[in-house]
C-alpha cells in the first residue's frame, strides 16, 4: 500500500481520505496535525 503525500494534500481532501480509509493511522495522524496547526488560538 502506498501512501499519498499528505503534506500537500488540502484538509478537505485529507478528511475524505481518512473517511475512506479509517485504519490508515498515518492519514488520520496527518489530518490531526493539520487541523491543529490550522485551528483558531481562541477557545470557547
């Protein structure tokens, strides 16, 4: 199996991966650090 490149994916791109492949534990980590890395510092 052979991984696509994360990095340049979009993070609508990455979260329909991660739905189509939910035991890809590589994606899912990507799609964390993205989301993270993108998230508003603000909390409710």
């Amino acid at each position: 199996m052979v991984n696509p490149d994360f990095a340049t994916m979009s993070r609508a791109e990455l979260r329909a991966f991660v739905v189509m492949n939910p035991q890809n534990h590589l994606a899912f980590q990507a799609f964390v650090d993205l989301a993270t890395a993108t998230a508003s510092p603000e909390t409710y």
